[in-house]
C-alpha cells in the first residue's frame, strides 16, 4: 500500500516562492527588477558611505558596514519586489466579478467583519454590493459602474436602515470613474472613515445584518437549513 502523503504535492520551499513571485511580477511589470536593482545599489552604496565615514581605520567595522549595506540592500529590493507584486495582482483583478470580495478575503483589517461573499448581485450584469462592519459604521462597497447600480446600492442601504436604523452607512463604488475607488485603496479607504460606534456596537450590528441574508439565489438541490455558517 502506498504511502497517504506519496500522492500529496510537496509545498514549494520559502526561497522558490519568493523567485516564483519574482518572476510573475516581472511579467506582469517589466520594470520591477530595475526598481529593485536600483534599491539595493542605492542602500549598498549608504552602507560603503557610512563604512568610509566611520570606519576609522577599522578594517573590522568597514565589513560590518558593507555587510548591513548589501542586507539591507536586500531588504529594500525584497520591498519593492511586494510592492510591485501587490500592485500586479491588483492589476490582474481589475475589472473583473468577485475582484472585491477577492480583496476583502485577503486584505480586510483588524476591526472590520465580512466576507467575500457579496449581499447583492445583479444577475445580468453582475454587478455586486459587499458589506463590513467596522467602528465607522456599516460600508456597502459597489463593485460596478455608479449609474448602473445606484438602486441596488440604496436598496441596501435601505435593509440596512431598517435593521439598524441608528447606525451610519456609507457607499464606496469601485472602479474607474470620477469618484470611484481603486481596488488597492480599499483597505486604505476604510481605515480613514471617523470610528462611529464601539466594538460591543460593531458586533451587535454585525450579528443583526447577518440575519438579512446574503440575498442570493440557492441552487436547486440545496437545503438552506443545512448551509453551514461562514467561519472567521
């Protein structure tokens, strides 16, 4: 009998996702490797400077500040290279269903409940509405052009309201018109809206719109009182 773990892939080592990450942001962003090569010249070069300056004679200290220049040479390019790698992914969801909920499974601060899962779909454009909780309220992000879904950002707003009718909402529409946000400044969006409530109030609030529902149609063949509950 074979082994149970001969059949599983062996996940690739710390140094061989870095160069796999490497090479899908230089496809994606020819010019990364340049800004990296730059950064760790420019941080080696600090670091012959400062070995120069204060070295003293000392041939000791000399390589200990070449040595700090080319490791944090290093870490500059490493930087850039997530920097860069960020913003290609950001790319690549551009305009795509579900990009959203993609950012939010993957980016949703410390503070904020909800999931990818988005609480209002047009059918035939596709268009999404996502919800978090957080202390500055309840946030419907619109995945979609501003004209096409403005109804069904208000009928949102509008569930909302009447489940939690003291608490303030606010909508940010994604995309590339006057207005609208860019996926990349999501997260950066949210942590700027004023607190509003208290973590007791974030989580009653959170629990009540939980109890509307996502919305969405259940595929035939699908108990709804069998759907397991989102875990966190």
């Amino acid at each position: 009998m074979a082994r149970t773990s001969a059949g599983v892939a062996k996940e690739p080592g710390r140094v061989k996702q870095m160069w796999q990450i490497f090479q899908m942001t230089r496809r994606s962003d020819p010019t990364a490797q340049w800004w990296m090569l730059l950064g760790f010249v420019v941080t080696l070069l600090v670091g012959v400077a400062l070995a120069l300056v204060l070295s003293g004679g000392s041939v000791l200290t000399l390589v200990l500040y070449i040595l700090l220049g080319i490791v944090g040479g290093g870490l500059v390019a490493l930087i850039i290279m997530n920097r860069r790698a960020e913003r290609a992914a950001y790319a690549q969801l551009e305009g795509q269903p579900g990009a959203v909920g993609a950012v939010l499974r993957t980016s949703l601060r410390r503070g904020w409940r909800g999931s990818e899962v988005p609480v209002a779909v047009n059918g035939r454009t596709r268009d999404a509405i996502y919800r978090v909780v957080g202390r500055p309220g309840a946030v419907l992000i619109v995945e979609g052009p501003k004209a096409r879904t403005q109804r069904l950002a208000d009928e949102e707003r509008r569930k909302v309201g009447r489940v939690a009718p003291n608490v303030p909402v606010t909508v940010l529409h994604v995309g590339h018109e006057d207005g609208a946000i860019r996926l990349n400044q999501i997260s950066r969006r949210l942590t700027r809206l004023k607190p509003k409530l208290t973590r007791a109030e974030v989580l009653a609030v959170s629990n009540r719109l939980e109890s509307l529902g996502t919305g969405l149609p259940v595929p035939k063949g699908i108990d709804p009182t069998k759907i397991r509950a989102v875990r966190r």
